[in-house]
C-alpha cells in the first residue's frame, strides 16, 4: 500500500485557479464550485462583470467592506503591494471603482438582473454613500455627545 497525500480542498481561491475546480479528483469547497458554474457555466455573463466580482471579492476581505473609491484600480502584480494583498494578474489595473458605481447605478434605476442584485447584496454591496455616511454621523453624533439631558454640550 502506498501512502496517499492528504486531500486539499480549493476554497475561495477557486476565482483566480478555475483548473483547479475541474479536476474532479481534488476535494474542493462546494460553495466555490457552485459560483464557477453559476457564473461560467448556467448563466455566463460578460467577462467585465466576472473581474468585477472577482476584484470585490478580493477587495472586501482586503478593506473589510465595499466603499470603494470612485478612483480605485486593480494594483499591478508586480507591485510589491499587490503581491502581499494577493491581487491575481488577471485583475490588473481593473478599475472597481468606477464597476462598483456603474453597479449602484443601474441597480438604482432597476436596470440590473435581480442575480446579480443577489450576487452583491452576498458581498455586502453599499448602495448608497449617502445613506452609510448619513447613519455614519448620527452614530457619531450619538456616540459623541455628553448625556446632559439636551442635544448640545453646554
């Protein structure tokens, strides 16, 4: 008998190594499978669209989040930040900002599929700036303000 390797399973690295999924001899994460062949396979979507989820993805584990900067491209590989934040080649100079404003956009006026309303709201999507940043100062406000049984510090 020969002793055989322990079995890796492919977690949500599947987006950057989608041979990996389809070697059927590996254990593999069954949640990432399903996203390859939702996306790839079932309903195949536009390639911009793919990279867009992809770069989320990466990005929220990154920054804890999707307030995206308007600004805010894919880093280059070969920067030595991309390689610590694990950004894939593929990515490059992606601009997920102007994606994710793109996103807001037509969803705000009901022009996106209700799936991939679904895939971002999963990812945890901000629709609105305006509102995070408006419940963002009543909490600050709240926070901040002495309880001297009116609204203004004396």
């Amino acid at each position: 008998m020969t002793a055989q390797p322990a079995p890796t399973t492919v977690r949500a690295g599947a987006a950057r190594a989608p041979e990996a999924l389809l070697k059927f001899s590996t254990p593999r994460d069954p949640a990432a499978l399903a996203a390859f062949i939702n996306l790839r396979v079932l309903k195949p979507e536009h390639e911009h669209w793919r990279r867009g989820v992809e770069a989320a993805v990466i990005y929220d584990r990154e920054h804890g989040g999707l307030k995206v900067p308007f600004t805010f491209r894919v880093p280059a590989v070969d920067d030595q930040e991309a390689e610590g934040e694990g950004w894939p080649a593929s990515l490059a100079g992606f601009p997920l900002g102007q994606w994710t404003a793109d996103a807001r956009r037509f969803h705000t006026r009901g022009d996106m599929d209700q799936d991939r309303v679904a895939q971002l709201k999963k990812l945890g999507m901000l629709w609105s700036h305006f509102d995070v940043a408006r419940e963002e100062g009543l909490s600050t406000a709240r926070g901040g303000l002495p309880n001297t049984g009116t609204s203004w510090p004396r």
